[in-house]
C-alpha cells in the first residue's frame, strides 16, 4: 500500500479521529506509521479505511470493498480479504500518563516490524471543546468547569509523542479559541511546553475556504519544528474555489426525511467538474451513508420558512420572529439562529460541526422540495471526504465524526507543503 521503511515520509496521527488530516497526508505521498484515537467508532472507521487503501491496490479485490458498502457482505468479511498487518497502525486506546507507555511500546513494535527507524511529522490536534469560544460560553451549565475540563492537559501527551520520537515538523490543528483560552494562559502553557522538548511552533489561523474547501471553516493551524534546522511556517496563498455549495450536493439523489437513498451508483457524467477534479467522486465509488434524519412537521415548517428566506435574496430567519405555535424554546434572546440553511448558491457554507451527531437545524439543505436536514454523505462531501470513505457506528456517531474532522482537501495541502521541506532537507 505504502512505500515502507526508511525510503518514505512516515508520520504518526494522534487523536487522529475519523482521519481528515491523516487522509489529506496519505493523498501527497505520506506513510502512516500509527493512527491514535480512543473513539472505538472513528477507530473503526479508520481501520476500514486501510481496509479501502490495501484493496484499491489489488485490481479486482476492490470488489470486495464495494460488496460490503453496498451490505453484501458483513465487515467480517471484508476482513479476511485482508491482512491483519493492515490495520495494526490503529490503536485504539485512550491516551494519559498510564496509558502512553503501553502506546509507545505498539508504536515501536509498529515501526521495528515495517523497518522504520525515524518519524518525519507528527500530526493531530486533542479535542478541541475545552479551547471553544462557544464551550466557554456554556461552561457555567457544565458538571466540571471549564479551567478544570481534563482535556486541558491532552496537550502534555503530544509533546510526549515529540519527546520520544523526535520528529521533524509537527501539524497541531485545533479551534481558534486555543490562543485565548483562559486569557492566553493555555496557549503559553503548550508553547513552553513545546519549548522543553525542543521545537519552534507558530500558530496561524487558517480558513479551509482558503485552501479550496466550499466551507468557511476557520482553525489554528500551529505548525512547528526542531529547533536548530531550517524549517518554516508554509506561505500558503489563498486558493479559493470558483465552483458553488450546490456542485457537492447536486447530483445526489433526492432523499425523504427519515430514510436512506443509496443509489451505490451515480452517473459520473453529471458530476460537477469540482467532485471530478478533486476526486471526492471517482467513475467506480459506491455512494453510502445517504442518510436523512427524520423530522418533526412543526420542524418541516420551519425549515421550509428558512428555505423560502434564503432562496428570497439570502435572507435568514430568527427565532425570535417565529409564529407563537412554532416555539418550543424558553430563551429567544441567544442563538436566534439556531435555524439556517446550508449556502447552495454561495462559494462556501457556513461550519459543519459535530452538533450534527445532535439536530441539523443548522444544516438545513437548501432544496425547499426536500425541506430535511443535510445527509451523512452531505456533511462528508462538505468537508470533502471521497466517496469511498465509509464511516462506522450510527448516523450520530457518523456525524459527530464528520463534523471533528480536518477537510482532507485543507490537509493535502498542509501535507505537501512540508513534503516539499521535508524532502529538501534531505538533498
């Protein structure tokens, strides 16, 4: 599948999710050492897709990936067409002090059988709920406060990862809130953190919009290095794309609220040129996950109000200016737009986030005939993960794994520009 042992650029994905960023590095030529992630449903998802990744590669076996998207045959077997040395890079297991040793010694076993003796990058971000303007916001409501959340001190186990493996260049992704978090402190924490064990970072704020994805999506990008060598922060022009919301979503069959409408097989001719060239659509991929949640008629109400609105010069409705009869919520003074309707006609949509595994309300699909929110494959397009890419657990854990995860199309971009020091430095 990969170039292995010392002849490729190895990098190790910690808290690595559904694998966005780790999916982005492996499309510019990177080889995943190791995948951590303590989430048995995102673990899952990405043992399947290594599963993807060996199969692709063997002409005809790729059937056997098609058969079991399609329900044919049960991920069991798909696994016996598969080695187990595929997936060995998964571990799923919880990272903390007691649990980082056990984790070292997979990974060393990892590298010691594939011939691997040096880590180029390390990429991933801890989860980013303790560092989120809105999570501060509702912090007063939370069982542990806020400046006590645990999450806090996730960053401890990265810069362990550093220590140990020493690698080049280190990719920390995370919301823009970690830089203000607990004024600043959180954010001087990490860098002196980083300091000790030898590396220069440099956070940037980052909107995928900038890097082709249809979603403004904007993140802390830290970028860092090995003190001593002359790595830098990418001058990453802004690239942003001429094609619209509706090129991802139009050529998917229309779905009714509550069900699933997997065609498996598309028409690759009425693809819009933005799914070909970036090959979130390729000629032989079974389309899953098409998967509409069901919706109450007080809901499908509103969401054809919000629909009518927008598609009437882009407007949005507020709660507050809902009919009497359409209010379930006490509070109409905060989040007043807790409706609204993913931007079809616009260059890029509003965040896809993890609250999706919640409600969609948020994201409403702008097609009043459908009056539903966005689909799991809807979500997954906007955040430009292929069609091939089959998530594990139900829709809500599906989801919840969607909205987490970094584009791969901002991730490739990442990933090429330090391939391109990476195999400089080595000339």
């Amino acid at each position: 599948m990969f170039k292995k042992g010392n002849e490729s650029l190895n990098f190790i994905d910690l808290f690595a999710g559904a694998g966005g960023l780790s999916e982005g590095f492996i499309q510019a030529g990177f080889n995943p050492i190791a995948h951590v992630e303590m989430n048995t449903p995102a673990a899952q998802t990405l043992e399947t897709r290594a599963a993807y990744l060996y199969l692709k590669n063997r002409g005809r076996a790729i059937q056997w990936y098609y058969q079991y998207e399609r329900g044919e045959i049960t991920r069991e077997q798909l696994f016996n067409h598969v080695p187990e040395a595929v997936t060995k890079t998964i571990i799923n297991a919880e990272m903390s002090k007691k649990t980082l040793p056990g984790i070292f010694a997979r990974v060393d076993e990892i590298m010691e059988e594939d011939g691997v003796d040096h880590v180029d990058v390390i990429i991933g971000g801890p989860p980013c709920q303790a560092y989120s303007l809105v999570g501060r916001a509702q912090s007063s409501h939370m069982l542990v406060p806020m400046d006590e959340d645990p999450r806090n001190e996730l960053y401890k186990m990265y810069t362990g990862f550093l220590k140990k493996y020493k690698p080049k260049m280190f990719v920390f992704e995370n919301v823009a809130g970690i830089t203000s978090a607990r004024d600043g402190q959180v954010f001087k924490e990490l860098q002196d953190a980083l300091d000790k064990v030898g590396y220069v970072a440099v956070p940037q704020l980052k909107n995928a919009a900038d890097f082709g994805v249809l979603q403004n999506r904007k993140r802390m990008i830290i970028i860092g290095w090995r003190k001593g060598t002359n790595h830098f922060y990418p001058d990453f022009a802004p690239n942003r794309s001429d094609a619209v919301v509706w090129d991802l979503l139009s050529d998917l069959d229309t779905v009714n609220r509550g069900e699933e409408n997997n065609a498996y097989r598309l028409n690759y001719d009425d693809c819009s040129n933005y799914l070909k060239r970036n090959k979130i659509r390729t000629r032989n991929d079974v389309v899953t996950h098409h998967i509409a949640r069901p919706n109450n008629p007080r809901d499908v109400q509103i969401y054809e109000m919000a629909i009518q609105a927008y598609n009437d010069g882009g407007r949005r409705i507020s709660y507050d200016q809902l009919p009497e009869e359409l209010k379930t919520h006490r509070n109409q003074t905060s989040f007043k737009d807790r409706f609204k309707v993913v931007e079809g006609n616009d260059h890029a949509c509003h965040t896809v986030l993890a609250h999706l595994a919640k409600d969609g309300h948020y994201f409403i699909h702008p097609d009043i005939a459908q009056s539903r929110s966005i689909t799991v494959r809807e979500a997954a397009r906007l955040q430009t993960f292929p069609d091939n890419y089959y998530f594990e657990g139900n829709r809500g854990e599906k989801f919840n794994q969607i909205g987490n995860a970094v584009p791969p199309m901002m991730a490739k971009v990442i990933a090429e520009e330090l391939k391109k020091q990476l195999v400089d430095s080595e000339e």
